[in-house]
C-alpha cells in the first residue's frame, strides 16, 4: 500500500516578479511627484527646470504618478500578502 504524503505549503507565497515590479514602479512615481512640484507661478518646476517647459502644475508626469501612487497597495497590504515593499 503506497504511502501518503502531506504537502506541507508556506504561510505567505514567495514573492513574484510582478510584485517586485509593483514595488519599484510605486518608487518611480514618488520620485516623480517629489521632483515634479509646483512653483510661485503655478507651473511645474521639474519641466521647466530639466525640459525648459512652461507647464502648467499638475503637469503629465505627475498626473501619471499621482494615478500610480493611488492604485499601488499600501506597504502594510503588500506586508499582509507577503509581498516585498520597500
């Protein structure tokens, strides 16, 4: 008669690769929206400073990033999932 074995599985799964990318890019987008701030005259001081634009605050980028930092989990859910966060 064969014998059973039992599967013994992790509490927490390893974490993925696309995980791992959630994480950086969620550093990406508050790198962005900590470059990308608004001056005196209401415009964005990373366009003008680095692309000479005259832009308008919430420029594209950080209106990308605002979108980002908004849909990334909060590191005390990724924490939960046992999911890196940095």
């Amino acid at each position: 008669m064969p014998v059973s074995t039992l599967a013994v599985r992790p509490d927490t799964p390893p974490p993925t690769p696309a995980a791992e990318s959630v994480v950086s890019l969620a550093a990406s987008a508050a790198a962005i929206l900590a470059l990308h701030t608004v001056d005196e005259q209401g415009m964005c001081t990373q366009c003008r400073t680095a692309y000479a634009h005259l832009t308008p605050h919430p420029c594209s980028q950080h209106a990308w990033a605002q979108r980002v930092n908004q849909s990334v989990p909060a590191p005390e859910t990724l924490q939960l999932l046992g999911l890196p966060c940095s």
